[in-house]
C-alpha cells in the first residue's frame, strides 16, 4: 500500500544487507537482541518502516520503506554510525576488538523492490480518471492535456 507524504504518494522498498567489520560473527545471544532494538529504535525515529528483518551472526538483513525525502545512502550512514555509537556505549569491551568505534564495515548491499510493470502500467491507466474525479473536469478538457 502506498504511502503519503504532502504531495507525494510513495512505495519505496528496498532489501538491503550489511556486515560488521571485517565480517566478525559479532552478532551473538544479547548483542543480538539490543542490536535488533537499536535498529527499531532508530528506524522508528526517521519514519522509516521495517518490513521484514533477520539477523545472521555476520550480516544483518532488512526490507525497508523509506521515505522519497531521504536518500539511502544518508539513512545508512545515520544507521549504521548511531547503531555503532550506541553498541560501544553499552559494549565497552569491543572498542578494543574493533577499534575506532566503526562496529559496522562502510559497504552495504542496496537493491529496490518494485512493482511489476502491468501494475504500473494500470496505475497510469486509472490515474486519469481518478484526476478527473479530483479536478471534476469534463472529459473533453481533459484530453486536450494528455500525452
């Protein structure tokens, strides 16, 4: 289901993977679980949506909708540097393990999850009508606008 913003309606899904430095099996037993609230937390406070997420003990994978406004690569920045931020305040012991407080490693993996095109294509087909009902134009001005 779409989304809204002021005058936006959106759909932005994308599965997107990431790793710990050096791909260290870091993501054990309790890390795990404050690890999958801190992702919540800070996916919650930038309105972005988990669809589905699992965590393997050496990458993290998530679906994720995020809003038009946002870009992926600025929302992966703010959520892996505070996640790491968080992670070394709570785990004092791992700054020696990973050193710099980077927890996470710079690379992720990005693909867009879309609608197939005969959806697309009947959205376009029904949007006529539906601006049509909006702007209460007749017919005939409207076709005068159409590609």
């Amino acid at each position: 289901m779409a989304k809204s913003l002021a005058h936006t309606k959106y759909m932005c899904k994308y599965h997107i993977v990431f790793i710990p430095k050096f791909r260290r099996k870091a993501i054990y037993n309790t890390l795990r679980k404050d690890i999958q609230t801190y992702i919540k937390d800070l996916c919650k406070w930038k309105g972005v949506e988990i669809i589905e997420g699992h965590m393997m003990p050496d990458h993290v994978y998530l679906l994720l909708e995020i809003p038009p406004k946002m870009s992926v690569s600025y929302f992966m920045g703010y959520l892996k540097g505070k996640s790491s931020l968080m992670i070394f305040e709570h785990y004092t012991n791992l700054k020696y393990k990973f050193g710099n407080r980077n927890f996470w490693a710079t690379e992720y993996y990005v693909s867009t999850v879309g609608l197939n095109e005969a959806t697309i294509r009947k959205y376009i087909r029904e949007q006529e009508n539906e601006d049509m009902m909006q702007d209460k134009l007749s017919k005939k001005e409207y076709e005068n606008h159409v590609f």
